[in-house]
C-alpha cells in the first residue's frame, strides 16, 4: 500500500504567516500549527520570505498507529513548493535523540516509496525536544551517512527557519 503524503489529507491549509508553531498535545491526537500561543509550541518556524507552507500530521492521522507496526513515524511534514521538512516532536529529557532520529528515517522511507523528492530544493528533518530547545549538535558521520543516503540534512533544535 503506498501513502500519499501530498494529498489534502491530514493537510492544514496553506499559511503565509512569519511566526507560528507546531504542537502535539492532548486537545488534538495529531499534530497541529497554531499562531496564538508560543508557550505551547514545541517547534518554532521563523517563515521570514512569507512563503507558502502546508503542515501535514502524519503520526495520527496519515498514519494511525496500528497501521505498519514496527515502523516508527514523524508527527509532521512541513512543505512548499521548494521545501520539504520531517519533523519530529518530543518533550523528553534524556535519550531521546536517537529515536527520534529513527523516526524521522522511517518516515523517508515511507515518503519516497510513493513520492520523487529530488522536486524539493531544501530538504531537512528536525528533532524538536521542549526541554531541549536549542541547537544539539549532532555527529558529523551520522551527517554524512544521512545525507548520502536520504539527501536530507538533520537539524536536532526547537526552531526551523525556513530559507
């Protein structure tokens, strides 16, 4: 079965806004953007140029839980025309990069068995941790590797600027 990721399933509509943020908390059971309350956000975009981006739940709502187990998978997908963004949310204190890195992966793989991203200019993934909201460097081998394999870079940080 492959999952169309860029479908108006699971997609917000479209949004020019400068400054907004991604939650996934109790009020909802996937991940959702929201602009009025920044104490809440797990992961800040900064959307300087306005673009126009779509946020697409994926964890809960492209994909339920029961479906495919074993594969872990992303909270959300940010995308424009050129840009195509993994993120994965966390509220963790310790020991959590690691899956969600492992999430992000799996996540790719299920984006590329049914989709061309050579499309997308800038290609990223990013580990978002409330508890650990700035930029944690991640190793230069586990880089390279993802890179050549995926072509999508890792950014391990609470705030996604969008160039």
């Amino acid at each position: 079965m492959s999952l169309d990721f860029l479908s108006g399933k699971c997609q917000e509509p479209a949004t020019r806004a400068l400054r907004f943020g991604i939650l996934d908390d109790d009020s909802r059971p996937e991940a959702y953007t929201d602009t009025a309350n920044p104490d809440k956000w797990i992961a800040t975009i900064h959307n300087d140029q306005a673009l126009e981006l779509v946020f697409t739940a994926v964890d809960k709502c492209l994909l339920q839980n029961n479906e495919y187990p074993g594969r872990g998978r992303c909270d959300g997908m940010l995308t424009s025309d050129q840009h195509l963004y993994f993120i994965e949310l966390k509220d963790e204190t310790s020991g959590w990069i690691t899956g969600a890195i492992e999430q992000l992966e799996s996540t790719i793989k299920f984006f590329l068995e049914s989709h061309d991203a050579s499309q997308y200019k800038h290609k990223k993934v990013f580990a978002c941790n409330r508890r650990h909201r700035h930029f944690q460097e991640i190793d230069n081998e586990l880089n390279l590797r993802f890179f050549r394999q995926y072509k999508f870079r890792i950014d391990v940080q609470a705030t996604i600027v969008v160039v």
